[in-house]
C-alpha cells in the first residue's frame, strides 16, 4: 500500500541548520532530497532516532506527491520510498508508520549531520558515505552469517 498522497514529511531539526548548511555547500539542492537521502541512509544502516520528530519546525514539501507526479525524474526514489514504508516502518496503522517513518529519515539525517560534523566546513562528501554505509552492511552481514 502506497504513502498517502498528503503525507508531509517533517523533521527535528530546524531548516537554517543542516538542511540550509547542504544544500549552501551543494550537496543536496532541495529539503525533499536531503530528507529522502537520510530515509534511506536510516533504513539501510538500520537507524531510528530516538527522539520523534515534531511539526513545531515545520513540514517538507508534500513529498509524495512531488515525487509521484515526477516519476520520470526520480524514477526509483518513489519506489524506494513506498517500500520503507511498506516492509520495514513499524506500526499497527498509517498513522504510526508514517511517524516511524519520520523517526527512520531522522536517523539517517542524524548520520549525515555526524559525517557533516567530520568535515567542518568542506562540502559533504558523498562517496565517503557510500562507503562508510558499505562498511557497516558488511559488518551486519558478517555477524548474521
């Protein structure tokens, strides 16, 4: 089953600071990249925030529906998102999976801003991150097997 089409994402952390900071140095050009690129970084290094994410700083774009009307542009980002939400958020209804949701994304944005806070100054360095999550899949994978 699909992410309603109003979800609005939302996020702990106030946008002048990381989300402004990156997409500043070009890492990311726009909020809605940045919070789908720590959905991912959260599932795929299996990170919640502890801390749940509230609407007192404000909702990103709708972003379902940016990326649903887009399909051609983000033709797997889509795709990728629906399946978090279908196979690994937890929650007995929507409403408690989309907040898990939000608690997944904010796990991998707290890995950003841990890997941002390595670097002062300098622009995010994206190939460190593919391979720092390279080096933790290996790591679970090692221990399961």
């Amino acid at each position: 089953m699909p992410i309603p089409m109003g979800y609005r994402p939302i996020s702990k952390y106030a946008y002048d600071d990381i989300y402004d900071v990156l997409i500043k140095d070009q890492t990311f050009s726009t909020k809605s990249h940045i919070w789908g690129m720590g959905l991912l970084l959260g599932y795929i290094c299996d990170r919640r925030s502890v801390d749940q994410p509230t609407s007192s700083v404000g909702g990103i774009t709708r972003i379902m529906l940016t990326y649903s009307q887009n399909k051609k542009d983000f033709p797997m980002f889509y795709e990728l998102i629906n399946f978090v939400y279908d196979h690994y958020a937890k929650g007995s209804n929507e409403k408690e999976k989309l907040k898990d949701l939000d608690k997944i994304a904010e796990g991998g944005i707290e890995f950003i801003i841990e890997e941002k806070a390595k670097l002062g100054s300098m622009p995010l360095d994206i190939p460190r991150i593919i391979q720092k999550v390279k080096e933790i899949s290996e790591e679970e994978n090692s221990t399961t097997t």
